[in-house]
C-alpha cells in the first residue's frame, strides 16, 4: 500500500485534495482565457470539481455504499484522451481545445485512483480507490461524448 493511506479518512482527504487542485487549476485557466465563453466554460469545469470535493467532504457510510456499488456500472471509454493531441494550458485554447485538455485531465487521475487501488494492501480502501476511479472515468466519457458530438461527426 502507498504509504498515508491507512484508513478510508486518508483516501477521502487525498481526493478531496486533488478535487480541490484540479478546481483551482480550472479557475486559473479561466482567468487567463481572453474569451468570455472560454472563461464560463472553464469556471463551469471548477464548479463541477467543487461539487466532486463537497460530496467528498459529507461523505458518510451510505455515501460510500453508493461509490461501492456503482463500482460495476459500465462507463463508455471512447479512447479519445489517448488520442487527442495534447493542449498546452497556457496557450489561448479554442471550445476543442479545452474539451482536449479536460477531458485528459480526467483520465490522468482516473489512472491515479486506479493504480492507488492496485498497490493497496487494505481491500476496503483498495475499493474506495477504484470507486473514485470509476467516477473520474464517468467525468471523462462525459467529456468525450461531447468531443465527440461536437468535432467527430
């Protein structure tokens, strides 16, 4: 197991953390974007990584129930993370761009969780791990779909 994670408290206070991270880069991002859409849609990505760390932050044991039992739920993998190119967060994105760069963003942790899970010696958290995975993944297929729909017609 990854040393600090030793109880179900930790890995909740982990990913809230890198909830709290990936709402503060989105925030950065959209003070930077020139355009008034570019700078709503990046706000739009914080406030859905505020909701992910508030429902973290009050988790309680139906909460986790509800993470364990969604754990088998089918999540749609458009493989399209692995084969967008990437996008600098620091140059001046277009809509596709920064669908791009989401979208990666969510894959990346979503693998995070998924090896936490796989090095975990303790069952109970190596599931919380694969729960959060799971959830990482539905943000990015929901991303994708909308990649998807919007540039491959």
């Amino acid at each position: 197991m990854k040393p600090g994670f030793e109880t179900i408290a930790e890995v909740i206070d982990f990913a809230v953390s890198r909830e709290e991270e990936a709402r503060q880069f989105y925030i950065q991002l959209s003070r930077k974007a020139p355009d008034p859409f570019m700078q709503q849609i990046f706000m739009d990505f914080a406030h859905e990584e505020q909701k992910h760390r508030d429902t973290l932050e009050n988790l309680d044991t139906d909460g986790l129930e509800r993470i364990f039992s969604r754990i088998m739920e089918p999540v749609n993998d458009m493989g399209l993370a692995e084969t967008t190119p990437d996008t600098d967060a620091d140059t001046d994105m277009d809509f596709k761009q920064a669908l791009a760069l989401a979208m990666k963003r969510e894959d990346k942790s979503e693998k995070l969780y998924s090896l936490l899970a796989e090095t975990c010696d303790d069952d109970t958290i190596s599931l919380v791990f694969v729960g959060l995975a799971r959830e990482e993944a539905r943000h990015r297929s929901r991303i994708e779909r909308a990649y998807s729909a919007l540039y491959q017609q």
